[in-house]
C-alpha cells in the first residue's frame, strides 16, 4: 500500500484497516494425527495490533470450517467486505488491537493459502489431492503451534474461536496447558451428537457423488460445484434457526415474481440460499470441505482422554464459554458441559448464554452482550 | 390369493392380511389449482374393513411426502414389511378395520398407480415429465373426493394423516365442511415455516443438478438418483430429532469399520443415511418430489382465507389435533395453533402433544399414547 492508504488506514477510527497476509514456511516434514506425513508445509496468517517488547499480548484467532486467516481489515480499499470478524478485532473493539497483537492463521488442510489437498505435492508437482493425509483438529492446533514458535511467541494471552475454531481453541488447552492463559470457546462442542455427524455426512455424499469429483482429482476450474453448492445450502440453513429465518425471510415472495407455479426461486429464503450456494463455490475447495468436516467429526474429547472430565483436568488456563439458545447445531447444552466439566475439576471456568435468534452464526454478528462479555474476560 | 393364503389373511389376528390396490380412473378432464388440466386420471388406493349399509363408516386416511395408498397389510405373503401404517390401522387397531371402512389413495401427483409425471400423456403417448400440471394440497383433496363420490361415500366419518397427509386433512376440513365429520391431524402445519421451505429448496436442487435429471425428461431407468438420494438423506435427518438420532446412532463406529481416516462409511448413521437415500431411489419419483415438495411449501391457510381463523371457520367437523414435542420440521405450535384457531372460531377442537423423541415421524411409531388417543377420538 502507498503513503495515503497507510494514513487512510490509521486514520479510519475502530478499523483494523489494509493487511496483509504472510506466509509461514516450515520446510520440514508435518506429520499427522493418522501417522501419514508431508514434506513441508505453508500455514498463510494474518496479524493485527502491534506485539509488545515481551510478547505477552498475543491472542491466537481459530477460524471455523468455512473461514480463513482474514478475519479483519480489508486487502483492499476496493474490498466489498471486510474479514469475517471484523465487527470484533480492531482499535477499540471487544479484541481491541490497541493492546492485543492478534493472530489467525489459515487452518492446515484448508485453501486459501495453507497447505492442503490443492496443494502440489512436491514430490509428484500435482496437487494432493485425496492423498492429502486426513486432518484432525489436533494437528491444526500443532501446525499453528510451530508458526508461533517461529515468532518466539512464549505464551498466548488467549485463544478465541468459534464452531470448528471453539474446538481447536479446547484442544489448545489440553495440547499446551502451559501456554495457554485464557480460553473463549463459542458456539462449540466437545464431540458433535449424531445429527451434526450426519448433516456433515449428507454434504459430503453430495460432493462426492458429483461427476465432477472425480474422486477428488478434478480440474480446480470445473470441481464438483454443484455438490459443493448443495452442501453449502443445506450447511447453510444449520448455521441459522427456525425464528431467524421466519423473521429474516418468512414466506416472502421474491420480488417482481409473484408468479406461482414454477421451479424457479419463488421464495426469498430459496433466492437466498441459492446465492449462498454458488457464491461458496468460488472461494472454497470441495476437497478440503471433505477433509474439515471428517475433522469436524473425529473431535471427541471423551474418546481421546477418556471422558470430557479427564479431558478438560489439562487445562490450566480460565475459561469462558459461550452458547448460544438459539444454536441447534453445537447446542448450548453441549458448550455448557464444557464449563461444567472445568468446574468440577477445579478450573476457573464461566458458561454464559446468549439468546440471540440466529442459530450457530450467532457468535458472528453484532452483539453488544457477547462484545461485553469479551471485552470483560479479555481484561481480567 | 389362493383360499389358503385367504383363510391365513382372516386368521392372523389383529393384521388386515393380503390387500390388493384398486385403480379409480375418470375419463373426463381434471383441472387443476393453477388453471392447468389433464384429460383424464387415475387414482390407485386401497381399503381395508368392510364399508357397512349406510356407508356412515369411511375413514380416509392421507399419506406423506413419500407415503402412498398402501398404509396397511400386505401385497403379498412374501412382502418383507405391510403398509407404512400397519401398526394403526387393522381389526382391533385404533384405526379399527372391525368397525370402520379405511379408504387411502395414492395422490395426484405421485409416483406409486396414481396420475402423475411419469404417467403417459395421453396426448403426447409420453410421459406428463415437467408438463404434468403443478399440484397443490387442494388438487389431492379435490382429486380424492372424485373417487369418494364414484363410490357414492355420503360423508367422511373421519379424515386421518400426518405431515402432508394432515395438511390434505385440514383442506379437507374447509373444502368439504359438510362432508368431513372428524379430523385428526398430526404433525402438520397450516403453512411450513421458512426453514422448511428451505430444506426443500435444497432437495429440489439436488435432483435438479443432477446432470441425469434433464430437465425433468430423464429415462426412467437412469433417472437422477443421486440428487434423489441426496434430497432423500437430508430430508430424513429433519423427520427424526437430535436425542433420537443419539439414542439410535449416537457417535458408534460401523461393525468391523474401526479404522478411522477414510471417507468411506465410519459411523453407523452414515451407513443409515446411505442406505435411506439408495432404497429411496428404487421406490420414488424424482420430479413427482419436486411437485410435492413444491405443493408443501405454497399450502398456506392464512394466505389463502385472509388468516387461520377465517380458514378454519368454514370448517365444521370436530378435530383433534396431535403435534410431537420432538418434531422441529412442523413443530408442535404450528399443530397447537390450529386447534386454537378453531377454538376461538367456536369450533370442538383439542389439541394434545406426544412426548416422544423421535422428531417428526412420531406419528408413525408404535405410541400407546397417539394409538389410545386416536381410538378414543374415533369412538366419540
């Protein structure tokens, strides 16, 4: 960026402003939770606010399955939108860049910018593809563990995430209690319940069912668009609630088609979902929407350690969970069993939830009671 | 049916036994809802009991999304499974063929005998495909009561269904008042909500991107299964519920799938899932899922009459109207709201709801509760 944007960005009050995402390298083989292993691997990142002189106010964001790195600021002054959570992170914000030095990298696996299945492989020069090793939530926290070593980072203030980002911010904890002083997991679970397994299951045979797939070796330019975008819709209506919806669509008609009997969009939510569909299809890799939610599902911290209690008995960190009511996905019952879990062990550990109408999303949009609750926790 | 096969059919206690479908055809035109007609139809449906002197003993009973004309018995010895609700409908049953003449039709529409979009045109020798007119609730009632009047039926004793099947149940209620003497509706609604005019939009799409769909003109050999299947996965998780979904599957491994790391079936309710969609795809229609989905989401009563209250207030019968706690497709309000409706239109109307946690296909299990309440409500 030039001069004037550099001023323009400071200058904009409560904005992160222009960023740039870096690009961390480790040139030494990654091995994984399932034993298999790559040579190398990239994790691109994104950092906001400024590290102080004993690099004690960092704050590690965890993205969920269909985030990224970029969850503030804008690339671009040219930018449609900003981050993902933009209304969050920031000069003044309830992660309030003025005293944090924020962190999010892009998940291993994923596919904009990290090493995953569109990935050339460097032993063969072509992607991996399917012979990308599978992921598990574990070997996200690991991976993002060796970039923060490479920062010299000694500690992390705190981790923050929601969904697929509140169960690495659990495993977090109980990888590396002792460099972990804080916890905020949002709209999570300790292990997904059958539904959640199954929805995932659904969005999966749609995209491997696609001719496209090709068994995961398709052209990136012609990929398996039509299973992912089906994927997404039906992903898409679990991330909202049935009161959300009524309230935001009802049984609107679209407008300028009154007209009845068609198989053409007739209601706003299916014009809606539609958009959702085709949109995702543009920024996100089918491959590693397979990979994420087979993460998704592995997560279970019962199975690992035994029981949820034995589990959260290695953290040493406080905590404050956050459900969400309305959240029919990672139901607020599930998030508080991890707080409860915590208390019986001795932990410093609040559960609090918020009854906001928009489903699992919830943890994404304004809300003056979950940016208080962050700000109060992040000050203690 | 040979006389042994006959006299095992009578013996079997408490079982309707060997039945066998019955074709209703009218050789004048239909007209349908939207202004479309076809020349002429057939209705395929069954019945079960024995239709007394004066007629004064029918029950129709109203079939689901994917349920046709066989509710009860057997086609033959060697049928695996009897009609979709054998368990209610039978001598001695609540639905109790000693004493009542059952009469159910598979609908307009459908895919199972009756008229429908794979049905030849008579005009064309091929099949109706996307030129099959649009079907509406209203269109099923209207088409059934044809059939009742071939059989000169001078009035319902009662009107039974679930999900669609109580949607046709209260049309039938305001489209025939003095005809309908009871209704008994059951996890249904007055007019889906927008999450579940959502969920279909997503099905649709998944059979309409389905490149062997060919815009409704596929063969019906290779027809666009895996969209079908699809469609059918998802819409299955919305008929059962998260607690039923963990007491039946919960998070366990596949019987001899230990291994973990693979995209092939691991946990047991993706097997579930694959095998509802395949199975689905053997027995249904994809376009005529596309018209019934499309007739769920434009049933609307306040939309059609102004409001509930004036929808209901052309009925005349009494009602007793069942919704399921665990059912989040057409959730117990949406059922309680009707017998309100009809209360403050001075109506006899109850409303009562089963706890049981297997979402919304409650209303097909073995529940003491809904079988006393449905014998109960029909002995008045």
């Amino acid at each position: 960026m030039n001069a004037t944007e550099a001023n323009l960005a400071r200058e904009e009050p409560g904005e992160v402003g222009l960023v740039e995402p870096v690009d961390f390298h480790q040139s030494e083989p990654f091995e994984f939770a399932s034993g298999a292993s790559i040579p190398e691997f990239t994790l691109r990142y994104e950092t906001y606010g400024r590290l102080n002189a004993d690099k004690s106010n960092v704050i590690l964001i965890a993205h969920a399955l269909t985030g990224d790195h970029h969850c503030a600021g804008v690339h671009s002054f040219k930018d449609r939108k900003p981050g993902w959570w933009n209304n969050m992170i920031g000069p003044g914000k309830p992660i309030d860049t003025n005293r944090f030095f924020v962190l999010c990298a892009n998940c291993i696996g994923g596919c904009q910018g990290s090493t995953g299945p569109t990935s050339n492989n460097p032993a063969t020069g072509k992607p991996y593809s399917l012979t990308f090793p599978f992921v598990t939530i574990r070997d996200m926290v690991r991976s993002q563990k060796l970039l923060l070593d490479s920062l010299e980072i000694p500690f992390l203030y705190a981790v923050i995430g929601g969904s697929m980002g509140g169960m690495q911010v659990l495993q977090w904890a109980i990888e590396y209690p002792d460099y972990v002083r804080r916890i905020l997991p949002m709209a999570t679970t300790w292990r997904q319940n059958s539904q959640a397994i199954a929805f995932d299951e659904v969005g999966r045979q749609a995209i491997m069912q696609d001719p496209e797939w090709k068994n995961g070796d398709y052209d990136p330019a012609a990929g398996p668009n039509v299973g992912l975008a089906i994927a997404r819709m039906m992903a898409h209506i679990t991330y909202l609630s049935d009161k959300g919806m009524d309230r935001k669509f009802g049984r609107r008609r679209q407008a300028g088609k009154d007209s009845a009997y068609s198989f053409d969009v007739e209601f706003e939510v299916e014009s809606y979902l539609r958009y959702q569909g085709e949109s995702f299809t543009n920024r996100f890799d089918a491959n590693t929407y397979l990979y994420f939610t087979r993460a998704l599902g592995y997560f279970d911290l019962a199975e690992t350690h035994g029981n949820l209690d034995a589990a959260v008995s290695k953290m040493s960190c406080r905590a404050l969970v956050v459900g969400f009511t309305s959240d029919w996905l990672f139901p607020p019952e599930q998030n508080r069993e991890i707080a409860l879990a915590m208390l019986r062990q001795g932990k410093e550990a609040s559960y609090l939830q918020i009854d906001i109408d928009l489903g699992h999303d919830s943890f994404l949009i304004d809300s003056p009671e979950l940016f208080q609750l962050t700000r109060d926790f992040l000050s203690k």
